[in-house]
C-alpha cells in the first residue's frame, strides 16, 4: 500500500462501508476493509427481493452488485473475521492494530462440497455452510460446537477436505496498518423482539419478525407456517416493535416501509391471504412511498392500533389483542401468522470500539457527530461515520450516507498531503 495519506481504513463491510469502501478505492485510496465476521454485506445482503408485477424500489438488488465490484477492486483489501484493537497517531497519520481470527477454512480453496460436514461426528454439525447468498461462499467452523475445539481427537474434515481447505492450527495474528483516515460503518443490531414478552415471539411458532421474513423469502422463496407447514392465510404486521418506545425514543425509518412491501409480496403471491397492518402513524416519507401506501389501501388491511399481547389459542391459531386507537376501545383479532417489525438498535459492541477509536457516543446510543447538523464526522479529526451505527436509515441512505463519509475522509486526506486553510 502507499503513504498514509493514500490509505484508509473502513470497518465494517455492510452496504453503508462497502460504499465507502468503493468511493475512496475509486479515487485512488488503497482501502482495509475490515470485517468481525467471516462473510461480507452486513445485514442487507440477506434481504429478499419484494418486486410483484413491478420492481418496488426495496433496494435489495443493490448490495450484491456492490460487494461484487468491492471485493473486485484492485485497491480494496478484505480482512474478515477482523477487528480493530488498537488506534494511535492523528488525521493523516494514524497507526492502527487489526487482530483477525482464525477462519480455519480457506475460502480462495473452499469448494463448497460438503464433505467435511458429512464426516463431521458432532452434534449439532461443527462445520457447516453459510447462508447461500455469503460472500465469500466458504464453509465455516463453530469451535464451540468441534470436538477438537472441545478436548477430543479428531481431524476428520481436514483428512476429508479434497482441496486441503481446512486447517485447524491456525491461530489468530495481528497486524498493523498505517491509514490517514478511517471510517466507522459497524452498523446497527436488530431489535430483540423476545424483549417484548407478551406479543410471544420465542414462544409460539408462528410469531415471526420482519429479518426472519426477509431471510425465509430470500432463501425459501415461500412463507409457511412454522408450526405445520402450511400457507397463512391471516397474516398481521406489528409496527414499532423496538422503536418509538420509553427505550427507543426514534423512528427505525424503515420498518413501514418493509412491512408494507412484504405484505403486498404477500398479497401478489397468494391473493386470498389476508394481509393487516397494525400502527400508531404511518412513516410514509420517501420518494413515491406515499403512492405506493395508497396503491396497497384496498389490498392490505390498515388498523391504527397497538397490540398489547398476544396468545396462542388451543387450535394455535393467534389470538391478537389490541387498542384499536381510532375507536378508543380494546379489540381481538385471529391469524394464522404474526410478523413483528423490530427496529433498528444502537450496536451492543460500539461502546467498545468507541473506546478503542475514541469517539463519543450520543444518548441514543449510536454514535456522536462533532457537529449537530452534520453526520459524518466524529469528536476525533479523521475518523468519519457512515451509515447506521450513526443512526437509522434505509440501504439508499445508507449508500449516500457511506459515499459522503468518503468524501469528507476524501478532503481531508488532501489536506493532509497538501496542507490546506481548513
Ligand atoms: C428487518 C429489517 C428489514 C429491512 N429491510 C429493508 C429494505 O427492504 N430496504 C431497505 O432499504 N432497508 C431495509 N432495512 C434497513 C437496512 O438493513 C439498512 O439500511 C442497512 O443494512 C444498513 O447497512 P449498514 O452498512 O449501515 O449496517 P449493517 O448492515 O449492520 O452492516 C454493518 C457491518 O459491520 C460489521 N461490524 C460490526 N461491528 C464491527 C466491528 N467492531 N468490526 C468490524 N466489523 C464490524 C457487521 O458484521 C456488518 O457486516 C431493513 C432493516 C431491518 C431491521
């Protein structure tokens, strides 16, 4: 790699850091990606397509173009299973320590032939494939479920592995980078919607959430009930599940949105399914989502209620009960399937790497801007936010919101190699 000032560094390869990522690689920046995880893409690279008849701008199909033209570009250098220890120096000149595990599979070797999880003799199999749409595609080991991770003899997968992938001494090795600027794009965590305890989810089969739904279309291509395996025929949305609450003050942008378009997927797939909506006010902000909301109000049911609780009834159907807020009285409802629509939360680890970075962190719990009418830069000059781990938002924001903290980290690496009035 070149000077510092020709460097940088992203952590975190979901969209919003994958823009950034490409952005700077394509103005000559040579760019570490980093990655805590073995695949790339972050949450939306498992989302389904929610086109019907006609495409309705989910914008799904974006990411896997974008991890494919990232992890093409010559000046981008992926490190998975990475994560940041260490950060010293200043804007231009920072040095920085990278611990990456190790991934005891090789994926430029993987062929993905499944051999070593047939030969696996352990319960749950140790070694197993990755969600179909991984990137990269390459088997991945649990060592807290391998036997030789857990005091026993065995070596059957690497004995097996027909391209000698597997390599089960590797041990983790650290390295260290010099960058001028690093952006933060660690994302967000989805909402736990077992924190809900009375609309069930955990307990009951049929109470889904909204990442279980985009997962099961993307990877099954057809919802069914978990409980017999067959088709819904009354499927309700709760909205708001982690957001807008006494712990979540804020609006996750983008659960109306994906509930709307999953239910009307719903509805083009299996017409007779009815489809209901419960919410406290719709967020139809968004270029022609005002349009699409009024295209759907004669498919989908829209109630503006609340569900408080919701029980599974001896047949186990679900029995939803609910404030219905225009009629200011307590109603009850039956469907086959529940889907909750949790939110966007403040990533569990972003204490830690904000002290390792040593940026601030807001009271909502993402991250701190230096400036409250700005979103990319943070308390400590050079490092930028990009994306969700600044606050929701959508994959289209996220792109932009990941492109414009590459032109901030841009400028000031200019700056750094030409010192400039700024
Ligand atoms: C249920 C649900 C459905 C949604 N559906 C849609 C939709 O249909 N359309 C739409 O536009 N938006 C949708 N969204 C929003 C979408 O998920 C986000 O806009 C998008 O994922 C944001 O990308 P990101 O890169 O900011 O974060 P993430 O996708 O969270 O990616 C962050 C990446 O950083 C990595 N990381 C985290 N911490 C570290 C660390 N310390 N070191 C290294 N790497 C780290 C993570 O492993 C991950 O790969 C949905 C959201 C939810 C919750």
């Amino acid at each position: 790699m070149d000077s510092d000032s020709r460097n940088a560094l992203v952590i975190g390869s979901g969209i919003s850091g994958i823009s950034s990522a490409l952005e700077l690689a394509k103005a000559g920046v040579s760019v570490y990606l980093v990655e805590k995880e073995a695949v790339v893409g972050g949450h939306s690279a498992r989302f389904c397509c929610k086109a019907t008849d006609i495409c309705v701008r989910c914008s799904a199909c974006v990411v896997p173009d974008k991890i494919k033209e990232a992890l093409l570009h010559p000046r981008i250098r992926l490190l998975t299973n990475s994560t940041v220890k260490r950060l010293s120096g200043e804007a231009g000149s920072f040095r920085v320590e990278i611990t990456q595990q190790p991934g005891y599979v090789d994926a430029e070797r993987c062929i993905a032939c499944g051999l070593c999880a047939e030969v696996c003799p352990a319960d749950p199999v140790a070694i197993y494939a990755p969600p179909a749409e991984a990137t990269p595609f390459c088997y991945v080991l649990d060592e807290g479920r391998c036997l030789r991770f857990n005091g026993q003899q065995c070596s059957l997968c690497r004995e097996t592995c027909p391209t000698e992938a597997i390599d089960l001494e590797r041990k983790a090795k650290g390295q260290e980078l010099n960058v001028g600027a690093v952006i933060v794009a660690t994302g967000f965590d989805v909402f736990d919607a077992r924190e809900k305890g009375s609309l069930g989810y955990g307990r009951y089969p049929n109470v889904l959430t909204g990442l279980d739904v985009e997962h099961i279309l993307s990877r099954e291509g057809q919802l069914r009930l978990r409980s017999n395996g067959e088709e819904p025929r009354r499927v309700a949305f709760v909205q708001c599940v982690g957001s807008r609450d006494k712990h979540h003050g804020y609006c996750s942008h983008v659960c109306c949105k994906y509930a709307m378009k999953l239910g009307g997927l719903i509805k083009h797939r299996s017409p007779d399914t009815e489809v209901t909506i419960f919410y406290i006010d719709l967020q139809t902000a968004g270029k022609g989502f005002a349009q699409f909301y009024e295209e759907y109000k004669g498919s989908i049911r829209f109630v503006r209620g609340v569900p408080v609780e919701i029980l599974q009834t001896a047949s186990g159907e679900l029995e939803v009960k609910f404030e219905d807020i225009s009629q200011t009285r307590v109603c009850r409802d039956i469907f086959d399937l529940v889907v909750l629509s949790v939110g966007i939360s403040p990533s569990r680890n972003s204490w830690d790497l904000a002290r390792t970075l040593g940026i601030n962190m807001a009271d909502d719990g993402f991250y701190a801007t230096a400036d409250p009418f700005g979103s990319n830069e943070t308390t400590v000059k050079g490092i930028f936010l990009a994306g969700t781990c600044q606050g929701p938002r959508d994959i289209p924001d996220a792109v932009a919101h990941g492109m414009a903290a590459a032109s901030s980290a841009l400028e000031m690496l200019e700056c750094a190699a030409s010192p400039c009035d700024s």
